[in-house]
C-alpha cells in the first residue's frame, strides 16, 4: 500500500478515535490539576484546530467541497461580521458559564462529575435539537423567523472547517442562552461544564470536516462527520441529524439518518434561488426581517 494511502486510511480509521480519548485525557487532566478552565478552553480549541486545518489541506474527502479564495474571503467576512457578536458571545458565555458555575447550586452540584457531564450533554440536546428541528420544519411566523436566521448556515454548497463561521449571529446567540442557561439553573459544576464545552467544540469541528474519517459505532454516540455531513444535504430526505453533539434525541424522535457508504450528492439548500447567495451578507442577515413562508426543511 502506497504511503499515502496508508496514511488516508490511518486518519480516515483513527483521527476521530484518537480525538474524543485526546480531549477526554486532556479534560480530565486539566481539571485534576486544578488549571485555569478558560485558559484550557482556548489552548485545546487552538491545537485542534490547527491539526485539523492541515489534514484538511493535504488529504480533502471531495476537492469540489474544498475552500477556495472566493469562499475563504466570504468565510472571513462572516467571521468578521461575528467576530464582534456571535463569536465573542459565545466564548463570552463559555467563560462566564464556567464562572457563574462555581457559584451556584442546584439538582446536579452534589453529582458525581461524569454524571454531570452526560446530564449536561442530554440537557444541552434536548433544547438545542427541538429549537433546531423547529427552525428546519415549523411553519407560521416564529416558524419562519426561526429558518431564516438558522439558513445562512445551509446556504454554503461545501463543507469544511472555515465554512462552520457562515452563520447569522442570532442562531447562537439563541442556542447558547437557552441551553446553557439551562445547564446553570440546574447547577451543574464549572468543570463537568468545561468538559461538556471541550466536547462540544471538538464535534463542532469535525462536524464540517472535509476530510473522510469514519467513527463507526460512535456515531450512535456523538455527532461527527458523517452524521453532521448529511445534515447539510441539499436533499430534504437526508436534511435529518438535528443533533450537534449526540444523535441521542434523532434517535428517540426517529430523525437519525446514517449511511456509512454514502454521502450527499449536494450540499446547500433545496432551491437556492429562494435565497441570496451566501457572499452577499447584508442581505443574509436581513432575512429574519423579511417576511417569507418558511420550507418544511433545508
């Protein structure tokens, strides 16, 4: 076997494995030790994202979904564009989470870590994938709004790491509030919540990846590649997989698509002609004003 190919073969079988034990081993370091969370939170961010971005750019799964200068420049003008808004509020939130944890009581304080973690990620899930789901397939007014803002992530016809910044600043600034939010209430501790946050940021990196790597039977377990992939298939049939983190609730509602052998034929939206093209972001994120009916999916 070539060098090359045993070296596609080592990432497509071993990348995601060897990724979840790295940040579960590098979590629960971090928090026997004691360190800085939010500092920890930055350097694993960083460090995966770089081995990330360089397998995506030596070994692509598709050389059609691969970045190009024209939507790298439109992927920098929405990391601008939220750069100010939904980036920092997000990470804003993480470190305030993480901080107001320490200080609050609640059902799952006096829990033992690693059931704070699994309650926090069912917790999590629970409300980002019905607020999801309702984005995809409600109709009427809150129906509609709530498509509109969540759209401009299905607009792009590629996925890849870069590509996770093309989305309106309202969609995480309502997931982050309402599901995090509800993690607090109920108490959870700052380092079951840098664990689950650790975890939540490794999916949503491999979630976009355009690189083929293969999780097996973890895909019952967390949403990676293949699950998320799916997800952003311009065919409605295949447009399930609501889950970010675990396909735990696409399994009970019956919304949880796997094809192991497959991937989509196109990315994007079902008629793109419906919407403004991705590059032009005025227009994008005007749309939640803008009055239109809301299609059963993307």
């Amino acid at each position: 076997m070539p060098a090359t190919e045993l070296f596609r073969t080592a990432v497509r079988y071993g990348l995601y494995p060897l990724l979840l034990l790295g940040t579960l081993g590098f979590a629960t370091w971090v928090v026997t030790l004691g360190t800085d969370l939010r500092d920890a939170f930055g350097y694993v961010m960083g460090g995966r994202l770089a081995l990330l971005f360089g397998l995506e750019f030596l070994i692509p799964m598709k050389r059609e979904w691969r970045m190009t200068w024209r939507s790298l420049g439109r992927d920098l003008m929405y990391i601008v564009v939220n750069g100010g808004t939904s980036a920092l509020i997000r990470y804003t939130l993480v470190f305030f989470a993480i901080s107001f944890a320490g200080r609050s009581t609640g059902l799952l304080r006096e829990l033992p870590l690693w059931v704070q973690v699994a309650a926090a990620v069912l917790t999590f899930e629970f409300f980002q994938y019905w607020l999801h789901r309702v984005s995809h397939e409600a109709r009427g007014p809150v129906g509609g709004f709530l498509w509109r803002i969540h759209v401009a992530h299905h607009l792009p016809d590629r996925v890849y790491l870069l590509m996770h910044a093309v989305m309106h600043p309202f969609n995480i600034v309502f997931i982050f509030i309402v599901t995090q939010g509800a993690m607090l209430l109920a108490g959870i501790s700052p380092q079951a919540l840098f664990i689950f946050n650790a975890l939540l940021a490794l999916q949503g990196l491999v979630s976009h990846f355009n690189v083929e790597i293969k999780a097996g039977p973890l895909n019952y377990l967390f949403v990676g590649t293949e699950l998320h992939r799916d997800h952003h298939s311009a065919d409605p049939r295949e447009c399930l997989n609501y889950g970010v983190l675990t396909p735990f609730w696409d399994i009970v509602f019956g919304t949880f698509h796997y094809r192991p052998e497959s991937s989509p034929l196109r990315l994007g939206v079902e008629n793109p002609a419906d919407y403004p093209d991705s590059l032009m972001i005025h227009r994008v994120v005007a749309l939640p004003f803008v009055p239109k009916p809301a299609p059963l999916s993307s």
